[in-house]
C-alpha cells in the first residue's frame, strides 16, 4: 500500500507517491514566474495557484505512480511552518480526499521533512542518528539535535532573515533576478577571486548557533551606493556576500558537532543546492573527520516526496505502537 504526499506550504504544489520507503513519482508545480515581478513571494498569489492547481499534480503524481486512489494507505501533507493560507488549501485537500477513502491523514512538519529527504537517497547509506541537522531555505535558517524522526531539538535559528531570503534581497539590490539564490550563484562563479569584498561575518555572541543577516544584507547596500555594476563587480560582490553567509554556516555547523559530539551532518532546504556550500562544507567535514549528508538538488527545494517519505515512517510507527509493538529507531 502507498502513502500519498501533498506539499503546499509556500510557492510550490506537489504531490508524490512512496511505497516501502520507494519513490514512484514526484510532481512539482512552481507559482514562481508569477512572483518574479514583486521580487518574493506573495501570499495570496500562491494560495490561489494551490487551489488551480493541487488536484492536477496529484493526478498526475497518481498516474505516474501507476497507484489508484483505492490503493493508497494514508495521505500525509505538510502541516507547518508555511504561508497559513497556502498550509490551509493542502489541509483541506488532503483530508477531504483520506474521508472519501475512509483512510487517516498524517500531518508532516516541513522542516523535518527537508531533513528527510536524505533518506530517500538510495545510492549511499542513511545517515544515522542522532545527527547535527540544518534547514536552509528561502524561509529558514535552522539548526536541530536530531535523535529520531520526531524528536528534533532547536538549537539555533535566524533572528531576522532567513539565509535564502537575503539572497533573494541581495539579488533585488544587484537588480539580477528572482528567484535570488540562483542568480547568486551564477554571478558567482564567474569572480576571478581576487580582490574579494571583505563583508561583515555575523557569528553573534560566544556559543551562539543563531543567525542573523540584516547586517551583511545593510552592507552590500552600503558597497553599492555610487559603484558602477558593471557584470565583473556584481560578480565580485555576489561571491563575496555568498562566502561571508556560508563562512558563519559551516563554523556554526561544525562547532555544534563539536559541542554535542555528534559526527554526521545532514542537510535540507533550497539553499543547499548551492555548489559552493557543498564544496564548502564537504571540505571542511573531510578534514574533521565528520560525514555530510544532503539530498540531490530536485529533494532540496519544496517537494512532496519527502513529505510522502516521512509520512510513511510516522504512520507505520503510529500502527506498530497501537499494535502494541514499536521498532527501534534506526
């Protein structure tokens, strides 16, 4: 029996079938062209794209699958943090479609999912628990304790924006596009790394695992008033903006390894599509002796898949404590 995976919570409408731990399908329906002219995302916008849009990726998820309604076991949908409107259509979705089945519904947390979007990689191990874990995305910047699938400890967070949405900002203050971390990125690439922008790295009060990134995002506001943005100094700012972010991000990651003597690092969120964090990150863990996990870059951004992926694990643990049993956690 399969569990089907609704994924609303901010711009993008999916939906996706597992089955024993199996991905069968993942469909992804993006609203971002329609915010592109506003530079982020706009809440009402994409509630309604949800509402157009959410029967016909699951669907299509179904059909790809090759899974009927009548073969599915439970329907999982993420349940938070998100945009409470867009949150609010793949609730009411999701539950209508489990009553009609007369099946239960199994309600997701988005930041646990992106975590678990590794385990849905089945070319390497999984990682293994307890585990340092980080979400970076346009919404959050988070890192957890992570002991099992339902016990994820907060242990730093952004006090203003998210690292996803500086880049968004900073892209809109470079006048190179939305979405911002693409842009970022490519801009990036092409720094010759010489002469680099020395921004300021926000590593806040001793033993602090918080962010915050209103003061780098003020500087690369400060740089670009009265300087000529030819592509070679966006290029140049780009880079040095995207080193100074990630710089905090590894150092952060890597003494919270240290503090809670955890070895296994594991990634989630759009922003760890991003080349240079991997490359970054992947370094510094090799010489430390810690292992870094972080799925491919269609499981990075808001997808079903892991939705439908940790689903499955919560209701079958939920079946197996009501038939008087649990498993150990692996």
């Amino acid at each position: 029996m399969a569990v089907l995976g609704i994924e609303t919570s901010c711009d993008e409408t999916a939906a996706a079938v597992v089955d024993d731990g199996r991905l069968l399908a993942s469909v992804v329906s993006s609203s971002v062209p329609l915010h592109e002219k506003y530079g982020g995302v706009i809440p009402e916008i994409a509630s309604r794209f949800h509402v157009e849009y959410i029967n016909k990726v699951t669907r299509k998820a179904l059909k790809k699958a090759k899974v009927r309604l009548g073969g599915l076991e439970s329907v999982a949908f993420t349940g938070g943090p998100g945009l409470t409107g867009s949150l609010l259509v793949g609730k009411a979705f999701a539950g209508a479609l489990a009553y009609s089945l007369g099946i239960p519904t199994v309600t997701v947390d988005h930041l646990a999912a992106h975590l678990f979007a590794n385990f849905l990689v089945k070319k390497r191990p999984n990682p293994g628990f307890p585990f340092v874990g980080a979400v970076v995305s346009g919404g959050h910047t988070s890192i957890f304790i992570c002991r099992s699938f339902k016990d994820f400890e907060l242990i730093g967070r952004t006090r203003d924006d998210a690292i996803g949405e500086a880049f968004d900002k900073v892209a809109k203050i470079l006048g190179i596009g939305y979405p911002g971390g693409p842009a970022i990125e490519k801009y990036a690439k092409g720094f010759t790394r010489k002469n680099p922008i020395n921004f300021p790295r926000a590593y806040l009060e001793k033993g602090s695992f918080d962010f915050s990134l209103s003061g780098i995002k003020t500087a690369v506001f400060y740089h670009v008033n009265g300087v000529d943005l030819s592509r070679r100094e966006i290029s140049r700012i780009a880079w040095s903006f995207q080193e100074a972010v990630f710089d905090v991000l590894v150092e952060k990651l890597v003494r919270a390894c240290g503090r809670f003597k955890l070895t296994e690092i594991v990634l989630g969120g759009g922003v760890v599509s991003n080349e240079r964090l991997r490359v970054k990150l992947g370094c510094v863990c090799r010489r430390q002796g810690y292992k870094l996990f972080y799925p491919p870059a269609a499981l990075c951004l808001d997808n079903a898949a892991m939705v439908a992926g940790i689903g499955e694990v919560l209701f079958r643990k939920k079946k197996e404590a009501k038939n008087g049993f649990q498993k150990k956690e692996q």
